[in-house]
C-alpha cells in the first residue's frame, strides 16, 4: 500500500470533499480531503493504480491538483 499527499486547489466545502473521495473510491484508491490544509491524503496499490489516474480522477472532479 503506498500513501501519498497531493495539494489540491479549488476544495471549500462538504461537497468537495465527498465528490474527490468518490471519485478516488470509484477508482480503487481510498482518500482523506484536509479542506483546511487543501489536501488529499490517498491510500492505493500501486499494482493497481496509478498516480496520473489519481490526478486525473480528483481533476475530473473539477479541482486542480498541484503537487
């Protein structure tokens, strides 16, 4: 299991929160949003999925991940 943290932009509310950790549990990975640090803490396999689909799952979501 590998655990990483990314900073993501646009997050400021209960919403936000449950659509970026639905969309990384739609994806296999799990995820802890931190609103007031602006971050996502994701738990995943990385046998299982990547890093850029993790991204890509929370930018779908409509919030800019920026490290």
């Amino acid at each position: 299991m590998t655990t990483t943290t990314l900073k993501v932009q646009g997050m400021s509310c209960g919403h936000c929160v449950n659509s970026v950790e639905g969309a990384l549990k739609q994806i296999g990975a799990s995820g802890k949003v931190d609103l007031g640090a602006g971050s996502v803490t994701v738990n995943f396999e990385e046998s299982k999925v990547s890093l850029a689909a993790i991204k890509e799952a929370i930018e779908d979501q409509g919030y800019d991940v920026v490290g």
